[in-house]
C-alpha cells in the first residue's frame, strides 16, 4: 500500500521498463541542466542523476521532500521544496548558465495552469518530457481538423513543437490511476513560429468556447464576417478546421489594447 496525498495528484511510477523509456527519450547528459517537476519517490530522479549528474528538481510535499533530501545526499539533487505554478524557471536559468530541460510525471490536476506557467519562461527552457493523462497529450499534439485539436493544442503552437511519444497503462503506477497516460516531448522554438500577443489568446479562446459554431457566430463579439474573410479566413468554417497561423492573422486584425 503506497501512502498518496489526491490532492498533489500522487501516483508512484514503478515499472522499470517505462522508467527505462522515459529517461531514454530525454537523453540526458552532464551539460544539461535537468529541472524535473513533482520527483515523488525519485523514481525518475535516480536514473536520471545517474547519467547527469546533477538535477534541479520541484516537489511540493514536505514530507516526499524530506525523505529525498535525505535518498540523495550528496549525490548532485538540489531540492527545491516550492510549487512549480510559482517557481521562478528564468532565474533558475539564469543561475545555471543554460537552458533548463524540464521533465516530469506531473501532477493532472494541475496539468494545464502548469504548461502555461512554463511557457511564460519560454525563452529559458530548451525542452520538456512530460507524461499526462493520454487525453491531454492527444490535445497538445492533435493536428487541425481532428477531434482533439483545440484551444491547448494552438496555444501552445507558437512556441513547441510537440510530439507524442508513447502510451502508459494505468498498472504502471501505484496506485493506478483510472486513466491511461502517455508521454510527449515538446521542443521549445527559438522565436515563436508567428507574432503573437494578448490578442491571440482572445480569439483561440472565444473561437474555441463556441466549437460547434461557425467563427462567424463564435467570434461575433470580436470580428465581423467581412473582418475574418480579410484575414483569408472562411467565416463559415469550424475553428477546429483552422491552423495556428490563421489564429494568430485573425488576433492582429483586433485593436491592440
Ligand atoms: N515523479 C514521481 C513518479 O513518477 O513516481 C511522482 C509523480 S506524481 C504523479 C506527481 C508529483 O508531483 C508528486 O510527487 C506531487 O507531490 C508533486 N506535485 C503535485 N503538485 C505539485 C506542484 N504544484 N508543484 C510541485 N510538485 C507538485
């Protein structure tokens, strides 16, 4: 019986094979500056000190804290007893002289406020290994036009490039979670694929809060049909049909506030 706190959305990793698997696609090395979030038991942190030698990591249970300060003495782990939400990644970088590799099974329930928060500190990371329920990762990695493809999926577009890896059963954790996970890795780009701003947040969102409608109705309160077809766009199209860019040309044809 493995004693877990829900509201940390604690499930142990303990099957050596997709341990093996994960810490194979990161690749680490000893000039990285590893940086993984909610190491629990240390199951990834081990393997992952093994081969790099040192490892920044993040985990806001006290208790799971103390007991790793103590696993790991002396064996390059610096610990930093935080939440990640809050965690300052540009100063951790800046101290570390390098752009930080982030990893880690993170925790679901805070899964999408976390992604967002990371890529505030785009500039400072180089890239991210995460496992999350399977769900989300289809999200983050749908392409236009299919059923996941949403609101996560463009807003993360202009600064990842992200990839599904593989799929992990519920049995690979304790206790098992009632979902499957899977593991992306996501390549931050050096410079956004397009200029975005505020405005492109506003439109992803109000296109998306309105999915079933065409972005004539959906972006009603935003642009008119005759304000979208200047930006190349078909009014009458569904906004799961529509690419990144096309987000980003219909946000630049709102005033800047
Ligand atoms: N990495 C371990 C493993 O694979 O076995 C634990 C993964 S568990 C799904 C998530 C971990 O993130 C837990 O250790 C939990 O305490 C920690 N955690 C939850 N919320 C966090 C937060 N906001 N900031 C930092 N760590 C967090």
């Amino acid at each position: 019986m493995v004693f877990a706190r829900k509201r940390f959305g604690q499930n142990f990793l303990h099957d050596e094979g997709v341990i093996e698997r994960i810490v194979s696609a990161i690749g680490p090395s000893p000039q990285d500056a590893l940086v993984e979030i909610g190491p629990g038991h240390g199951a990834l942190t081990e393997p992952l000190l093994e081969r790099a030698g040192r490892l920044d990591a993040i985990e806001i249970d006290r208790d799971l804290a103390a007991t790793l300060q103590e696993r790991f003495a002396g064996q390059g782990l610096t610990l930093h007893v935080a939440d990640a939400l809050r965690f300052d990644f540009a100063a951790l970088a800046v101290q570390r002289g390098r752009k930080l590799r982030v990893l880690g099974n993170l925790p679901y329930n805070v899964s999408t406020p976390l992604l967002f928060h990371l890529l505030e500190a785009h500039g400072s990371i180089e890239d991210l290994h995460i496992m999350l329920q399977r769900e989300v990762i289809a999200r983050i990695c749908a392409a236009p036009g299919s059923d996941d493809y949403g609101r996560l999926t463009v807003m993360l577009a202009p600064w990842v490039v992200a990839e599904a890896l593989f799929e992990v059963g519920p049995g690979a954790f304790r206790p098992a979670p009632k979902v499957w996970s899977a593991v992306a890795r996501l390549t931050v780009r050096e410079a956004p694929a397009f200029p975005v701003d505020a405005r492109f947040g506003r439109v992803v969102a109000a296109a998306f809060s309105q999915r079933r409608k065409t972005l004539r109705n959906g972006l009603r309160a935003l642009l008119d049909a005759a304000a979208i077809e200047r930006c190349g766009v078909d009014p009458g199209a569904r906004p799961e049909t529509l690419t990144p860019a096309q987000f980003a040309a219909l946000a630049q044809a709102l005033p800047s506030s």
